[in-house]
C-alpha cells in the first residue's frame, strides 16, 4: 500500500513523515526542501498478529507495511510545469491514495507560500491543480482512443465514452473518481491514471492541544467522500524523537492526544481503501498480517499469499483470530469445532486466520 503525502509548501509534509517512519527526512521553513521524493516502508503493528503468532507459536512476527511517500510542494501552476510541477504529478501517480497535509497551524516562523494561512484555499489550490493536470492527460488519451474506437472496436467505443464523460466533469471541476469505470473498457480507468481518480485523506497539522480537525477541512471531507484526520506533526515528530514508547505515551496523555499519529493515519487509510486483515499462522513458520479489500474472498486472499497457491485452491480452514487465542492452539479449535471449512467464495471477515489448503 503506497501513500502519498502531498500539499503546499511549507505545509508540514516532511515533519509528517519523520514523525510516521523516524526516517529524518530533511526539513525547513522554505520552499522544496524536498527535491526527490523520500520513501520510507513502515510495519503496520497489530497485537491481534502476535497474540495469534504467541498462541501457534510462531517462528516470528511479519507485520503488513505502508510505504509513505514524502513527495515535493505542490505551487500554483503546477500543471503547467510550476515549482516541481511536472516530477510532483509523476510522483502521484504511482500511488494507492493520497495524504492531503493542510496546514491549519499559525506558527509565524513558517512561511505560507501564499502568504495567509486558509486551509479551504489550500486545499482548493491543490486540488485544482490535479485537475488541470487531468485535464490535460484526458484530452489527450481522448484523442488516441478516438482514433481506434472509429474502426468500431466495442472496447474502444466503451473508452472512448467514458474518456468524454471524464472529460466533461473534469472542465467542469469534478474528480475523474465521480465518474464510473465502463462495464465494457474496465481498464480505462488504470490506463488514464488519473490523480483526481485517488481516495484523499486530508491531515490537518494543527497547532499543539488541539486534537480535532478543523471544522472546515472536516465538511470538505464529508462532502467529497474523503477521510480527515488531525494531528500536530512538529508534536508527533517531537514525540517520535525521544525514542521511549511509555514516556511519549505519558506525554501524549499530558497533552491530550489520544492515538500516536502513525495509528491515526493508518486506521484511516485503510477506512479509505476499505481494506482489512487477515492472518496466516503456523507452528515454526511466519505469522504473517495481510491486507484485502473488504468483500475479497477466500480465493484472493490465497492470491495474496501466493499465485500458486491460488492456483492450486482446494480449501481454506478458518478461524477467528479471537477464538484461536482462547482455545489455546489449533488442536484446541479442532476439539471444540472452531475452525471452519470454507470454499473459494467465502468472504474473508477483518481478523481471519486463515489456511490454505492447496
């Protein structure tokens, strides 16, 4: 799962990061002080996995990860090749979804690079932006298919439909995301790779004490289907910095914030992508955490374990993480008849252990 964490500016993105991946991206209080973009993969900890992997004992603990990506300042006239324009476009689209950090703190020392601090304006900027870059790359995929849907192919008819209607909602300043995939062309979407087309969780940095997003950034959130999360990245980086998880839990607690960022920030992607997790486990092999979209079946999550494995699907033998706990091992769960026999369309529920016979 890769994550983009775009913005202004100046707006805390690489405070963000640091505080998520301790990774030490470089940081200032001018404009571009990242260049390239800063990847940092983190392990996504469950204590459902290592009770689970306690229980079977488990040779040891592989958690699912997050690659956050900490991409350059977005300017106005990005699309046009403003600022890093061009590498910052390029750089979202090779992401799942996006981190949206607005800045809503008033620290003076940190220059705006539009002179005020309005988050609504912020998020309009950049927002209009990769609209305009979609635009562009619309109009432009729109002409080739054109081309191939005139010698009648049914799937390039089917795109080049879809590509008119995107079209249209983009000059009209709406997200390519609001228009439907064609039944007849579902590659369409991939092909175009539209930015507007990513899920958006937008970060609120916010000064020290506060702890609930902005009332602004929150109904934008609400109305255009997104997540919203608050959090003070100079705190957490802070925080991050002192390198004993009890003393910036009190800490956290003195100062009233509830969850460290990285939990934050996480539990909201995977609300955005609607992912959940499943887990594999055995005596003397990995306990391992994997995400699946939410409805997924039993036959892809044994693709996310590996293709073979999905190719060779007999079975899959399931049980509640929970209930694998209590009883105290799977020759326990067999006794009591916990674990379940499913076939290939079983939809996998968020916290499954889950083997593959194959």
């Amino acid at each position: 799962m890769k994550i983009g964490i775009v913005g202004l500016p100046n707006a805390g993105k690489s405070t963000l990061f640091n505080a998520l991946t301790q990774a030490a991206a470089e940081t200032g209080a001018y404009p571009f002080t990242t260049i390239e973009p800063n990847v940092a993969v983190v392990p996504v900890r469950d204590e459902r996995l290592e009770r689970v992997a306690e229980t079977v004992d488990a040779s040891e603990v592989v958690f699912e990860t997050i690659a956050f990506h900490d991409i350059a300042g977005l300017v106005r006239g990005a699309s046009e090749g403003e600022g890093l324009g061009n590498r910052f476009l390029a750089a979202i689209r090779e992401t799942d979804a996006i981190c949206h950090v607005v800045r809503c703190h008033g620290a003076a020392e940190v220059v705006h690079p539009e002179g005020r601090v309005d988050p609504l304006a912020d998020i309009d900027l950049v927002e209009a932006e990769l609209l305009a870059a979609d635009l562009e790359q619309a109009e432009g995929r729109l002409e080739r298919v054109a081309k191939q849907a005139r010698a009648g192919a049914r799937e390039a008819v089917a795109e080049r439909e879809w590509l008119e209607a995107v079209v249209a909602a983009l000059a009209a300043g709406r997200p390519a995301r609001e228009v439907p995939a064609p039944a007849e062309a579902p590659e369409a979407p991939r092909l175009l790779s539209a930015l507007t087309s990513k899920p958006v969780l937008y970060v609120a940095n916010v000064d020290e004490g506060v702890d609930e997003v902005p009332a602004p950034v929150a109904e934008r959130a609400r109305a255009t289907g997104a997540r919203a999360v608050a959090i003070s990245a100079r705190v957490e980086a802070e925080l991050r910095e002192l390198g004993d998880p009890e003393e910036a839990a009190a800490l956290r607690a003195e100062l009233g914030i509830g969850e460290a960022g990285l939990e934050r920030v996480v539990r909201a992607a995977f609300e955005l992508l609607d992912l959940i997790t499943f887990f594999t486990a055995d005596r003397g092999s990995p306990a391992m955490a994997r995400t699946l979209r939410r409805g997924g079946t039993a036959w892809d999550a044994a693709g996310r374990v590996h293709t073979d494995i999905q190719a060779g699907f007999v079975r899959a033998e399931v049980i509640p993480w929970r209930d694998l706990v209590e009883a105290g091992g799977y020759a326990q769960a067999r006794e009591r008849g916990l674990i379940r026999i499913e076939g290939r369309d079983y939809a996998v529920a968020d916290g499954d252990v889950i083997t593959i016979r194959h």
